[in-house]
C-alpha cells in the first residue's frame, strides 16, 4: 500500500472538509434561528396582536428546504445519516473498508444522477412564484441542487481518503452494476413484477446491509427503477424529494430537535428525574419506575431516542448500579423504554405520519398517550419482578418537604411537555407553532428560574440540530419517491388485493402490519419505514374497517420493538452506547422487556378503544 500517498490523500480530503463544514455549518445555524424568529414572529402576531401575517408560513417554508439540504451535507460529512452497520461491523477490518469505499461510490453515483435533474427542475419553478412574497420558486428549489453538489464533493473526499485500490473497487462495483443493468434492460423489462424484487428486494436489501446510507439507499434503488426500466424522467425524482421533504407540517421536525437540546443543557430533564426519584426512589424497583415515568415526560420532544435516552440514563445509572443493579438489566430497561415510548407525543414518527398519510396530527397525540401508558405497566411489572434482589440499605424515603422542594423545582419543566401536547391536541396552536413557544420557553426558563444556558454550546446545537433534521428528511424525501415508483409499478393496486383478501380480515390484516413493521424497524428504523409503507397500507387498513388512529398506533409500537431489538435494531446499539455496556452484556437481559413491550403491543391490538377513546 502506498502509505504516503494515502495520508497525503488523507490531508487534502481534511482540507476540503473543512471548507464544506465552513460552507454547510455556518448557513445551517443560521437558518435555524431564522425558522424559530419567523415562526415565533408569526406566532404572536396570530395570537397576541390578532393580525396574522400571510407571508411567514410562506417564507419558513422556502427555508426549511434549504434547511433540510445543508443539513443532509453535514449529516454526511459527519457519518450521521441512518444506516445498518451490524452486517459489516462483523467483517474484518479489509472487508469493512471496501465497504466504505463501495458505500461512498453509491453515494457519489446517486447524486451525480441527482444533478442534471435537480438543475432541471429548479429552472422549470422559475414560472411559479409565491402568492405573498412574490418570489420565484426557484430560488427555493435550487437548494437540492446545492446540497446534491456539496454532497458530491463529500462522497468524493471519503473516496479520497482510501486507498486507490479500494477507491476503484467501490466506484468500479457501482459502475460495473449500472452497466449491467443498462445492457439487460431490454431482458428485465420481460420480467413483469419480478423487477420489483429485483431493485426494491435484492438491490435495496444489499444496499442496506452494505451500510449504504438508507435514505440514499432508497434513491439509488429508485433511479435504477425508473432509468432502467421506464422512461420517466429523473427530474419527476426530484420534484417527488421535494414534495416529501417540503410539508409545511414537517417544519415541526428541526423545532422538536432543538427544543430537546435546549431541555437537556439547561437543567430542564435533570429536575424531572430529580423529582421522580425523590418521589419513588425510595420503593423497591423505583428507580426503575423513575426511569419509565422520566421516559414518557421527556419522550417525543427531541426527536431523537438517542437524545431522550441520554437525558435520562446519566443521571439514574449510578445510583442504579450501586444499589446492585446488574448492566445489562439496566440497558435492556432502557431500551425497552425506548421502544414503549414511540407513540408519546410530539414524537416525530407521528408527525411523519401525519405528513405522508393525512392523518390529524391532534388525533395522533391524543391517541399515543394511553398505548405508551399500557407498555409502560407492562414493563414496569418486568422491572419489579427483575428487580427483587435490589440493595435497599441505606435508602430512606425523603421527607414530604424535600419531595415538596424537588417538585418545586422541576415544576417549570414538568410544565412544559404538558402544555405541548394539550396546546395540539386541543387544536389551540399547530405542532409546528407550539415547538417555537417550547423553543422560548425553555430559553426564558434556562435563563432565568435554572441559570443553565451555556451560551458556547448554542452554535453546536444548531448545527446537530441540522444535522440530524436533515438526515431525517432526506429519508423522506427520497422514501416518497421510492413509494411514488412503486405506485406507479402497479405495485400498491397488487398489494391492496393481497392484503384485503387475507384471511381473517381486519384481525389477519392487523397480525400481518405487526410481524411486517417489527422486522421494517429493525432492518429501516423508525421514519424511513413508515414513510414508505404508510401511504401504501393506512388506506387498506381503512378498506378493512381498521380506524386509522389504532392502526398508526400499532404500527409505531411494532416498528419500535423491532428498532430496539437485537442483533439489528440501531436503538439497541445505541442504549449500549448511552449506558456504556458492551451489546453482548445485555443481549441475553433484554428479551423479557421486549416479551413485555410486545404483551403491551398485543393488548393496545386487539382493543381499540385504547387508542381511540379518548378522541
């Protein structure tokens, strides 16, 4: 190997690097203080001075997909956009270079098809101007022309940094299947429906388990589709991208992100925990009961698992441990919680929802409190029998005054989550606009009544807080135009008879979406399965007399087990990584929580009234 050329190599991908973090960073920060100003803004002149102003919708909407872009090209250069890596992380150390090589190649090649159409596309929306504003649409749509190039040159760099040889395999991989494909499409297209299986089954599934980012994933799988088989121009891919990642209803996104990590730097999670464990640290088992209830209060508001999970276990894991609490049991809990927590709202899953299926976000979050409720019994049984060799010595129950004084404390923060979630469900304010109250909120709280508000880490939070929205909506945008190329394959039509004329009608229907989104969650995660399946199978679930809200319900409880559950669920992966514990400490301690989440599942299945009664 050429080791000096390599690391010269190494230094100029650094360089270029760094300039595209100046390029991409700098804008993306900005642009999330620009949507919380113009949102908050109009917000206030809706409900304060009674005079709405027409043109701020219109405007946080031309920059939330330049939003969405730059922070799909740091979520990239960061190596944060969703992926499987439990495939390769069992290669050898060659076998996951090659990897990296041929997933950057994909990557390069799905973008450079991206181009020329994103060009087109935004030159054709030069016709279009915003009815308030005035402005031409192109200088919106361009951002995924920007961010496709910016990306490019990412994928390139990654390239950069390896070895010639195992840059060539990855970009020689990738080509070499282009070519093949081009030369049989003329025997492919005598395949019929197989053509399905072949790039949405075979080509997709090996993208995924190569480690292929999943939302590039998608968009490689359906560029392939369409150029190999059809004749519909690639521009209809992008203009689908755009359709998906540019529901106003999905600005939520960003906002929950970043209200999350404004509760977790300034103290807000902290005095939740706190007053729960002064409240029932003291009973067997209660800490673990601290975990679950500080778990359904933070839950849904950061938009990450991850992000919840951390604001959580930190504070309880040492006192959990110390009273003899063995790590993997801790981390099983964890993840577990994790799980039972999906339907709780201002989840983003169920804003997702909302977005691609039509559904009303205020029935969503009303409808997700009492399923996460009965998860949540359900798990709280498993920890106290789990928990019976709990070491209590030394452990009194704190005096009233002091629960008194930690209730007092944590009361700004308990109020919060509270006034989110009845604010939408009584329809006084969108998602969308309650995030920018929550976003001020916690500021004023952070600033004043906990004086947490480390000023530093601001522009650090904007930036993950692009960073992680873009990786989120990416997987949107190019999952809608996944589904819109399967729809037009016929394939949702096939797919309506199948499923409607199973046995056992809406209880076969129900028992097929569970088995179906445990293993999606578990091979997609969360967001790039309901994206892609939602549109599809909620207007069968109506066909068969499924309402709606259950069935989302349902659908979320089943993709988180599978999103928590080991050997592929990323949540596992991460819980361990939260806690600190080697996934082979827990994988044996997590299956009665799971067994427990999946009892839960089966009760909020087979009674509805548990998701709906309260609408």
């Amino acid at each position: 190997m050429d080791t000096a050329g390599v690391a010269a190599r190494g230094l100029a991908a650094a360089r270029i690097d760094r300039a595209l973090r100046l390029i991409a960073e700098v804008p993306a920060a900005v642009l999330v203080m620009a949507e919380v100003v113009v949102l908050f803004t109009g917000v206030m002149a809706r409900y304060v001075l009674h005079a709405p102003l027409v043109w701020t919708d219109e405007l946080a909407s031309m920059l939330f997909l330049w939003l969405a872009m730059l922070g799909s090209v740091i979520a990239l250069q960061r190596s944060e956009h969703m992926r499987l890596t439990a495939v390769v992380g069992a290669m050898s150390a060659a076998g996951r270079v090659r990897c990296e090589a041929l997933a950057a190649a994909s990557v390069a090649v799905f973008l450079l098809m991206v181009v020329p159409s994103a060009w087109d596309y935004a030159s054709d929306q030069w016709y279009i101007t915003t009815p308030a504003l005035g402005i031409h649409d192109t200088y919106r749509a361009v951002a995924i022309l920007v961010g496709a190039v910016l990306m490019v040159i990412t994928a390139l760099s990654r390239l950069l940094r390896l070895s010639w040889a195992d840059a060539a395999f990855g970009v020689a991989a990738v080509v070499g299947l282009a070519v093949i494909l081009h030369f049989a499409a003329p025997w492919l297209s005598g395949l019929g429906n197989w053509n399905l299986v072949l790039f949405f089954v075979a080509l997709l599934g090996a993208a995924v388990l190569l480690s292929v980012p999943i939302g590039f994933a998608f968009g490689l799988a359906s560029l392939a589709y369409l150029a190999t088989l059809t004749r519909t121009p690639l521009s209809v891919v992008v203009s689908r991208m755009d359709e998906g990642m540019s529901s106003l209803i999905l600005l939520a996104v960003p906002l929950f992100v970043l209200l999350g990590l404004l509760i977790e730097m300034t103290g807000m999670a902290r005095a939740m925990v706190g007053f729960l464990s002064a409240l029932l640290g003291h009973v067997r088992g209660g800490l673990s009961y601290v975990l679950l209830g500080a778990m359904y209060l933070v839950s849904g508001i950061s938009g990450s698992k991850a992000a919840d999970m951390a604001a959580v276990a930190p504070v309880l894991f040492p006192e959990m441990k110390r009273r003899g609490f063995n790590e993997g049991e801790l981390v099983s809990l964890l993840a577990a919680s994790g799980a039972m927590s999906e339907t709780i709202p201002p989840s983003l899953v169920l804003i997702t929802i909302g977005s691609v299926t039509g559904v009303s976000i205020a029935a969503l979050f009303t409808g997700g409190l009492v399923p996460a409720a009965v998860l949540a019994v359900a798990l709280a049984v498993i920890a106290r029998l789990r928990g019976r060799r709990e070491n209590l010595a030394g452990v009194a129950r704190p005096p009233w005054r002091t629960i008194g004084r930690a209730f007092v404390v944590a009361l700004p923060a308990l109020v919060l989550p509270v006034v989110i979630r009845s604010a939408v469900i009584e329809g006084v304010a969108t998602a969308t606009e309650v995030s920018t109250i929550g976003i001020v909120y916690a500021v004023i709280v952070g600033l004043l009544i906990y004086q947490q508000f480390a000023w530093r880490r601001l522009y650090p939070m904007l930036v993950e807080t692009a960073a992680l929205s873009g990786a989120i909506l990416l997987i949107i945008g190019t999952a809608t135009a996944m589904a819109w190329a399967l729809t037009q394959s016929g394939f949702s039509r096939q797919l309506a008879a199948a499923m409607t004329s199973m046995p056992g009608g809406a209880a076969g229907f129900m028992a097929v979406s569970v088995v179906a989104f445990i293993v999606l969650g578990s091979v997609l995660e969360g967001i790039p399965a309901i994206v892609l399946f939602g549109p599809l199978l909620f207007p069968l679930a109506r066909q068969v007399g499924i309402n709606e809200i259950h069935y989302a319900m349902v659908v979320i409880l089943a993709m988180g087990i599978g999103l928590f559950a080991p050997p592929f669920g990323v949540g596992y992966y991460a819980a361990c990584a939260i806690g600190r514990v080697s996934p082979d400490a827990a994988m044996r301690s997590i299956w009665p929580y799971l067994l427990a989440v999946l009892a839960g599942l089966l009760v909020v299945a087979a009674v509805p009234w548990l998701s709906v009664g309260f609408l």
